[in-house]
C-alpha cells in the first residue's frame, strides 16, 4: 500500500502532502496509510476524513524547561499515548500541541479532544527535587516521560512508542532521579548528561543514549586532563526519524562546555552556563545558569493522528 504523510505546522490549515514515507516497522501502517502530524504550539481542528470510523492517534506531551541554577534540576520529558479511536466521518476534533517549557515552566499538554492526552514534563523551579515526567492517558500505550533532580541535572527524554523516556543523570554524571531506580533503560529518548566537572569515560551512561545506542563521532571522552571533550558529537542512529515509530527514540545531549542540545525528544545537556535545549518532540532542557531564551528550554509536543 502506497503511504502518504500529510503534515500541518504551526497555524493549522489542510495540510500538504508530503513523499511517501519509510513505513511503520513496529505498528504497521494504519487504515489508508495517510497521517497528519500537528507539529507546532497551539489548536488545531481535524475534520475525519470521508469513509473513516477509526483513527489512531500518538501524542507526545512538552518537554518542561530547566532551572536557572546549575546546580539545580532539569526539566522532565514529555509523556507518550497511543490509542486507536472509532470515530464518525465528517466529525471535528480539536487537536491541541503542548508548548515547551521556558526556563522554570513546565510542559504544556497535548491531545486529541477528550480521546487521548499526554501531559508535559515538569519544570526545574530552582530547586534540587525530583522532577517527574508528563504521562499518557487514554492509550492502549501510555508511558512516563524522562525525570530530573538536582543538582547540575541535565533534562529528561520523552517518552515514546517503546517505553518511558530516559531521566536526566546529575551531579557527578552517576546519579538518576530516585523515582526512576527500577525503570532501568527504559526505551525512548535519552535523557541529558548533568556535570559539574569535566567529562570521564565512566560517566557517559547508557541511559544518556536514547532507545537504540548512540554513535559517536570526533575525539570521543576524555580525562581531567585533556582538552578533547569541547569537540565531542554525540548522535543517535535516529537522530533522523526514517519513520512515524521512530519519534522520541533520540539521544540525550551530551556536551559538557554548554549547548548539548537533546536529539529526537532528548534531554538537554545541563550544569553549565549555556544548557542545552530538550530535542523535539518533549525533551525537557538541562538546567543552568542562562535565562537566554535560547538556553535550557524544553520542546514542544507533537500530535500525529493516522487514519
């Protein structure tokens, strides 16, 4: 079956229509094999499409901004939900995109009308305590978004369609969220790396590296004494999403001279001046010491709706 993506940004509007895509290897494709995804902030109408009674819709809940501290906590990831609907052609629907969060506010919610939802991950709020990811509800999937804690945390991952988004590490780089100790590696997108110091092999932790691993490329960790750590690139093997499965399985931002921005719903890097942004959709941004606009912040949501 030929697969066609239909797309509306932020402003809503019909949507265009896009090349086919890579097909769902995990869900399979679904109904005709057309989706609209709702990418930017905001509401949105869908009207069912003529001869549809049935939708499945994914929503992924914002990322919630970091502190101002570097010596605080990050932002948590967004949560995920997805469900199959029935519906009745020709119905109107309000689709609504959760906001990612600024420094210290939390993740706005996304969802399909009163069908399915997935909350915002909370915020940093210039304090050490535990900060829980956004959460999926009405999905046959529902899952917790990535937490943070104090202090030089980095932010949370979303959480996606292969499990709870992976929490930020802080301090020493050997520390997660308490909430988070028996979820273990937990399948979607990383959570970001929180360092009060230089990087060490031993700290780059696999909960950093998103649903499937991570490759790395230029000079890769160094020590206390080495300078190699301001040109590290850290990428996952889905940085670029090749399907609709495959969002929110990113990795974790990793730098620690500032500006390790989340990939693929990652967490943003955390504990310095310039803390990286959470990587769309829901990662949570990493706290520290900026209130630049820029630094820090979490993503918005996402809403994807096949039929």
């Amino acid at each position: 079956m030929t697969r066609t993506v239909t797309s509306g940004g932020a402003g809503g509007g019909s949507g265009t229509t896009l090349a086919p895509s890579t097909q769902n290897w995990a869900t399979g494709t679904f109904g005709t094999g057309q989706l609209m995804t709702f990418a930017g902030a905001g509401s949105y109408t869908f009207v069912i499409p003529t001869g549809t009674s049935s939708i499945r819709v994914r929503c992924f809940g914002a990322g919630g901004g970091g502190s101002t501290s570097t010596a605080q906590a990050g932002g948590a990831g967004g949560g995920f939900a997805l469900g199959t609907h029935t519906v009745t052609a020709g119905s109107s629907h309000t689709v609504t995109v959760g906001a990612g969060g600024a420094n210290n506010v939390a993740g706005g919610t996304s969802s399909f009308g009163s069908l399915i939802s997935a909350t915002g991950g909370g915020a940093g709020q210039n304090n050490t305590s535990a900060v829980i990811g956004g959460t999926g509800s009405g999905g046959t999937v529902n899952y917790l978004g990535g937490g943070a804690q104090g202090s030089y945390s980095g932010g949370g991952g979303v959480a996606c369609l292969f499990g709870p988004g992976n929490p930020g590490s802080y301090a020493s780089g050997n520390s997660y969220p308490s909430a988070y100790n028996d979820l273990g590696m937990t399948g979607g997108a990383g959570g970001g790396l929180g360092k009060n110091g230089t990087i060490y092999t031993s700290d780059i932790r696999g909960a950093n590296f998103g649903t499937f691993g991570v490759i790395m490329t230029g000079t890769g960790p160094g020590n206390a004494s080495s300078t190699v750590e301001t040109s590290q690139t850290f990428f996952s093997p889905a940085a670029i999403p090749q399907c609709v499965d495959m969002i929110g399985t990113g990795t974790g931002g990793m730098s620690d001279q500032g500006k390790g921005n989340g990939i693929n719903g990652g967490g943003g890097a955390g504990g310095h001046n310039r803390p990286g942004r959470g990587g769309w959709p829901g990662g949570g941004g990493g706290a520290g010491g900026s209130t630049a606009n820029f630094y820090g912040i979490g993503a918005d949501g996402c809403v994807i709706v096949e039929y």
